[in-house]
C-alpha cells in the first residue's frame, strides 16, 4: 500500500525560532525576546534568529527546490497585533506575502497560531493564568483569519501547551498549571469556532499536542500496556490524554475533575478534522531505579538533545492516537538534532538524520500499511534555528544555517527528503 498518493510531505517551523526581526516594522518583543540572558545556554536570543523575516524568500526557494508538498509555520502575535486591539498591516503583510508564495510554490501553507511566543503585552495583564489572554487570543485569531483564510485551510490553535503551562521558562514565572491549562483548552475551544465562523475558505482544524508515546518494550510491556501508559494521567498536564480527553473526546479526566466543568466541556470540545502530533521518540513512564526510560540502554543511540533514537515511535504513536481519538493524523513534527557543521568540502554530511528519517518513515508506513489514516509528515525543522533553552547550540534543520552571515546551505539529509518526497517513500526501502 505505501504512503497515499496525496500525502502532504513537508517541514515546519515558529515564529520565535526563526524570523528574528524582534522589532521590525512596529512589532513588539514576545516573552522570549526579554528573557534574562541566564535563561539560554550562552545567554542566546532569539531577536535575531534566521532572520527569515528578511530571508523568507529565499526560505521559500528552498522549499520549492526541495518539493515540499506542504509547510507548517506560525504567526507571531506581537507582529500581528502589537498591542492589543492595535492591528500592524506591515506584520500581517509579512505573512500575506508568504503565504501567497507558498502557493504559488505548489506549497499547503499550515498555520499554528501560537507557538509559544507569547506578546510581553499580553504577560503584563496575567499572560495563560488570566481569563484575558484567552479572549485577546481570540481578537487575535478573528484578525488572522480574516485576513488569510481565504488562502490558508489547515489552522494549528497551540502547539505543545503541555511546554508552555509547566515550563517556567515560558513565560518567566509559574503557573497555576491547572488553571493556566483550563484557560488554553477554552482558548482553544472558542478559537475553534471563531475559525469556523469567520473563515472564508472551508478550514481544516486542530491542535498540536506534544506526542508522549510509550512503546513496548520486549519481557517488559506489551502492547496494552504501552498504550495505557501513552494515555495516563500519571503524566499529569505533560501528558496528552490531559489535554486531548476533554479537547477532542470531551471527557474530563480524573486530575481535572476540580477544574473543568461540564458546561466548560461544550466550550472546549469542538469538532476537530484531524488528529496532529509531535512525537520524536518513544518514552516509558515506568521508571527503574536509577533509569527514567526503560528503552534505555548503555551506549543507546542519541540525538545532540539527549533524545534516544527510537524510530518505532512513529508507528506505535499514530496507532495508538487513531485509535484512542478515531480522526485521520498528522505528524506535525519529527526530527533530529545533530552537531552538524560545514565540512571541508562545503557541504553538510548529516548521515545520523538521513538514518533517523529513513528508519521513523518506514515505520509511519508500517501503520499506513495497517490501515491507520495518516495523511501527513512535517519534519522539524526546515532551518536549523533558535531551540529555546538551548540557544542555537543544537541544530534540527534540513538545512544549515550560518547565524552571523545568515547563509543557508542544504544538508545531504534535506536531498535524502527530497527523494523520499519524489518517489513517495519509495526510495525508503533502497537499503532492506
Ligand atoms: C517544539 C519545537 C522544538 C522541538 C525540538 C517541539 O517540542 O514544538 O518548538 O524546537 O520540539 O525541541
């Protein structure tokens, strides 16, 4: 069977790690951009970035000489709408523009609408642990959509909440982390129907939850066992039943009981077309001793994050969520991060993220194969970028990025992709 004729291949990205231009044409700082330098490895920024906001063009080359069927970004808030109820036509002309190049590229534009980047405006009054973020959030969406819906169809409401409402990072302070989570879900419930309502184009919605996924592990978890620990609540808001069980199921899980009302359930479950996830590798919340991660063994093969490579994770992931939550899926990031550089005969040899790409996408064909529906692979990330905490330290993109000159160079991993998405997958099984 093989991955479906009109599979969307394609990459993704954020706003806060890649388009720098902090303060270009009227936008204001996100949390990011003001956190102390004491927050990220090498007292980093992400005010600078790719500057993709410069380079977008170029950046939509690439795209296009790669063939990518489709690319996911987000909209920065504070480039939109600087202060509230102050909309900036330069920030929304920004992604006008490049949207309008992804079609005319052949490219899906997919929106995430926050991915963390959160206006300074907005943390002043509260930021997700006020009632009010929620309802500028949703100005917000009502101005984005009005003004690419008629071009855009797929929409991401938040990416990776479980990271933003418990990483103090985030937004520099705690959170109430039940509350803070209530105030996303239901932001994200009226978000939802603001798409629906408001949008000119018939949208595609949903939500890019982080994937925590459990995979068996022989003599020591089976299959139901894996899949109870990918759903359990013992993971707490990191988990993903926390989030999706009242979002796409509307059941309020057990540590939610005190938080959610019925009456907050009809809000926050609306109908979503698909199921999308972030997974890039396989977790065991069974702890040993002395292990957090049963899959763990001496000299286990990692990524530059400390990521164990468990390419299993694809397969095991999208079988469990279709079939917990029942919606066609997509992956909305997967990818790995390595210490490349420019060798000696200018090129960027990524032998590690070409094997992890070939071994995660042969087991996404596995599941494909058993007849789970996905219609989607965004690999994370088109450039190398800002990874938060991490500063520029680590590099996950398909293409290598020179920070002081801004120089993209093409990574042998990123032509690998290119074939892949050329012959389908097809060239997967060259080495079997
Ligand atoms: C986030 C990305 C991040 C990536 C790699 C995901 O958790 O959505 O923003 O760069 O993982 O750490």
């Amino acid at each position: 069977m093989g991955f479906p004729k009109e599979f969307l291949w394609g990459a993704a990205t954020a706003s806060a790690q890649i388009e720098g231009g902090w303060d270009k044409d009227g936008r204001t700082p996100s949390v990011w951009d003001v956190l102390p330098a004491d927050k990220i490895e090498n007292g980093d920024s992400p005010r600078e970035g790719c500057n993709h906001y410069e380079h977008w063009r170029e950046d939509v080359d690439i795209i296009k000489r790669l063939g990518l069927k489709a690319y996911r970004f987000s909209i920065s808030w504070s480039r939109v709408l600087p202060r509230r109820g102050e909309v900036n036509p330069k920030g929304l002309q920004f992604y006008n523009d490049l949207v309008d190049a992804l079609l005319e590229a052949g490219v899906e534009p997919m929106v995430t609408l926050f991915h963390w980047d959160l206006p300074v405006w907005v943390a002043e009054f509260g930021g997700w642990d006020s009632g009010e973020a929620a309802i500028a959030f949703l100005e917000y969406v009502k101005v984005v959509v009005d003004a690419l819906s008629d071009r855009v169809r797929y929409w991401f409401t938040f990416n990776e909440p479980q990271c933003f409402v418990t990483d103090v990072t985030n937004e520099g302070r705690d959170h109430d982390v039940k509350r803070a989570g209530r105030n996303v879900m239901l932001a994200h419930g009226r978000a939802v129907e603001v798409i629906r309502t408001y949008a000119h184009k018939s949208p595609l919605v949903g939500f890019a939850p982080m994937g925590m996924c459990a995979a068996p592990v022989p003599g020591v978890m089976d299959e139901a066992l894996a899949k109870e620990m990918t759903f359990s609540q013992a993971a707490g808001a990191m988990g993903m039943s926390w989030w999706l069980d009242p979002i796409i199921l509307g059941v309020i899980p057990e540590p939610l009981k005190d938080t959610l009302s019925e009456d907050d359930i009809k809000t926050i479950c609306q109908p979503h077309d698909f199921f999308a996830g972030n997974c890039y590798f396989a977790v065991n919340y069974l702890k040993r001793p002395g292990r957090e991660n049963l899959l763990a063994f001496p000299g286990m093969p990692k990524s530059a994050t400390g990521w164990p490579v468990t390419p299993a994770c694809l397969y095991w992931f999208t079988k469990f969520c279709w079939e917990r939550y029942r919606l066609p899926v997509i992956i909305t990031e997967n990818g790995f991060a390595n210490t490349d550089f420019i060798m000696l005969d200018g090129k960027v040899h990524d032998p590690q993220r070409e094997d992890y790409i070939r071994r995660v996408l042969a087991d996404l064909e596995k599941a494909i194969d058993e007849g789970v529906p996905v219609f989607g692979y965004l690999h994370w990330s088109l450039l190398d970028n800002f990874e938060w905490t991490h500063g520029f330290d680590i590099r996950f993109g398909l293409v290598y990025v020179d920070y002081k000159t801004q120089k993209r160079t093409i990574k042998d991993s990123a032509l690998f992709y290119a074939n892949v998405i050329k012959t389908n997958g097809g060239c997967l099984t060259e080495l079997k």
